[in-house]
C-alpha cells in the first residue's frame, strides 16, 4: 500500500514538473511570436516606406526627364464594374514584376486614382526628340459627368492622346458588367464632342479568364461562350458608337499576367505609337482586334 502511494506521489510529482515545463516552454513561444509580430509589423512599415521613397524617386526622375526632354504624356482611362480587377491591372501594367502575392495585397478603391507617367518610348516631333509616356486613370466606376470632366481636364492640360481601356469581369456574367459597360453609358460619357476628339480608341480586356474551365478563350479552339461574349461586346460598341471608334479585344488575367502584353500592345496601337517600335507592337504580343 505505501509503495503504491509513494508511486502515485512520483507520479503527480511528474506531471507537474512536466507541467511546469511546457508552460515555460508556453511563455517562450509567446514571446517568440511577439517578437515576430513585431518584426512583421516593423517589416510593413518598411516597406511602405521603401515604396513611397521609390513612388517619390520615380516623380523626380520624371521632372527631370520633363526638364531634359519633351515629355509627351498620354492617358488611359480605366473604367469597368466595381471589383472587375481595374486596380489589379493598373498595378501589373506599371509593375510588371509584382508577384500573385503582391497583387492579392491590393485592395480595391472607389477613390479615382492617377499613376505617375510610364515611359513608352522615343519619338520625333517636329525634327525634336520627344519622350513618350502613359499615365493610368482609374476612374473608379465614377458618373458619366464625373468621366467627362476628367477627360475635359486632359483635353484642357493640352496631353498627348488618350484610350478608354474597359475592363469585362468573364465571372460576373453579362448584367453586371453591363451596369458599367452599356449602350446608354458608353454613349452619355464617350460621345461628348471633347470625348469624342480625345478618346479615339476602346481596348476591351476580358479578365480572370484564368478562373474559367481550362478552354481557351481565343483561338480555334476558343470556348464559345468567350466567342459570343466578344460578338456581344462588340456590337455594344458598333451601337455605341458613331462613327465607329478602333477596338481591340484582349482575353486574360490580371492577377496571373496573362494577356497583360497583348494588352499593353492593344494601348500603345490605340494611342497609334506601334510605329515606334521595331518589329511593330509584337513586341507586346498581338492584340486581338
């Protein structure tokens, strides 16, 4: 019986040793993932910093170039459905090495957002050597009016030419994209006398096809219903429109980079810049027009 006693002692006098030990062993991992919070957060900060260092940089180099150069700046107006992936692919058009990740970061705005000019390209103007440059206007799903008045200001800063690129959600099905991308909008923002002299050409991207089963959307083995899809879009535009604006139509993804050159070469042929490229805008892959 006191064997059986002194053993069960010996027991319970292991278990709390044991139980002392793991909340030591508790309190340094919890001090262990402090320690890491803190150097994610400071590591945030960081790279905040570190980009807008870069953002502030890069607005320097381009008011040098300003000041060195010729700066022909043109614009594309991004429009589409809230959540389409505007943001997105503003982002991989500026910074075509950002990863999934970096995208899956970005969050969507409703505020209107301009990027800082892009370099395009060189080009001659009346015997002077002239840089072009693109700037990127999400126009945030904003009102005709609004619209019109952003495009207004363009026309009034006296920059160079301009392209709507609208962005198609492939997942949202045609009567949301439609709330943005419609008859009666594409004509109350686009058909203004100002946005008809400076708005000259639609490239159309159909995004997060890379979300659709694996059948190509282009091609001649194109799923069908990304063929109907662009017909119907297209007539959109041939109604839309009078006379008819040049198009181009790109299917791809934002978030994977699929299409993004293809589309990059639709807006430098929109803004009739491809000539200034050897070899044409191939360069970028070829739009699908």
């Amino acid at each position: 019986m006191l064997a059986s006693f002194a053993e069960q002692e010996k027991l319970v006098t292991d278990l709390r040793a044991q139980l002392t030990h793991l909340k030591s062993r508790s309190a340094q991992v919890e001090g262990q993932l402090s320690e890491y919070r803190t150097a994610n957060r400071d590591y945030d900060a960081q790279n905040t910093d570190l980009k807008r260092e870069l953002a502030h940089i890069n607005r320097i180099n381009m008011e040098l170039a300003k000041q060195a150069v010729p700066l022909r700046i043109h614009t594309v107006f991004m429009d589409g459905m809230s959540k389409g992936g505007k943001t997105t692919l503003m982002e991989r058009l500026t910074n075509p090495t950002a990863t999934p990740k970096d995208l899956d970061s970005i969050q969507s705005t409703m505020a209107q957002y301009r990027t800082s000019p892009v370099p395009l390209c060189w080009g001659d103007e009346n015997g002077l050597r002239v840089l072009h440059a693109v700037d990127f206007v999400d126009i945030a799903g904003g009102s005709p009016e609004q619209i019109g008045n952003m495009i207004d200001r363009h026309h009034k800063e006296n920059k160079g030419r301009a392209v709507a690129l609208m962005i198609w959600d492939v997942c949202a099905g045609v009567a949301k994209n439609a709330d943005y991308v419609s008859e009666a909008r594409l004509r109350a923002t686009y058909e203004r006398d100002v946005a008809r002299e400076v708005v000259s050409s639609i490239v159309v991207f159909f995004n997060k096809v890379d979300k659709l089963p694996n059948v190509p959307a282009q091609g001649p083995e194109a799923d069908p219903a990304m063929l109907e899809l662009r017909q119907h879009v297209d007539l959109l535009l041939q109604k839309s429109f009078n006379p008819r604006r040049d198009s181009w139509y790109v299917f791809g993804s934002a978030r994977s980079g699929a299409g993004v050159h293809e589309c990059l070469g639709a807006i430098v042929s929109g803004l009739e810049l491809d000539h200034l490229f050897t070899g044409s805008t191939e360069v970028y892959g070829s739009a699908d027009r």
